[in-house]
C-alpha cells in the first residue's frame, strides 16, 4: 500500500492514502514513516512550528510559479527516498 505526500495552494503538506480533491500529490512511498521524514527534512515550518510547507509555494506570485515550487520540492522529496532505497 503507497502513502502519499500532497500539498494544497496555500502550500500546506498533508499525507494520506490518497490525494484530496484541489491538492497536488508530492510522492508516494509504501513506508509512512520514512515518507514523513524524508518530507520533513527539506520541508518548512509555518508560524505554529507543526504545520509543514512546501517551500516557495504559500509565497508564488501566480500558479506558473507555485508549480515550480511543488515539482522541484516533489523531485527532491523523491531523491531522498529513492537514496533511502538504495
């Protein structure tokens, strides 16, 4: 079973066993835990140091922008699971 990482515009992350309608799915992993982490580390903290962001998201002037910042977030998300796997 995949767990998925997903973000909202407003750059917030969430994860789940699938990707909310209006959010925008980051990767997929079978270990929950480790998709956590691997999120986690290269994540940002909103203002309640709970919440994590997808940084360059919550900011991007236009949607142009703020999927660049999901997709480039996404490919270092999946870089650091896939050296995980290795």
């Amino acid at each position: 079973m995949s767990h998925i990482a997903f973000a909202d515009r407003a750059g917030v992350i969430g994860f789940g066993l699938r990707c909310p309608t209006g959010a925008l799915s980051i990767a997929k992993y079978s270990n929950l835990e480790l998709l956590k982490s691997a999120v986690a580390a290269v994540a940002r903290l909103a203002h309640d140091n709970e919440t994590l962001l997808v940084p360059g998201l919550p900011e991007a002037s236009n949607s142009d922008h703020a999927i660049r910042a999901l997709v480039k977030f996404g490919e270092t998300v999946r870089s650091r699971l896939q050296a995980v796997s290795t």
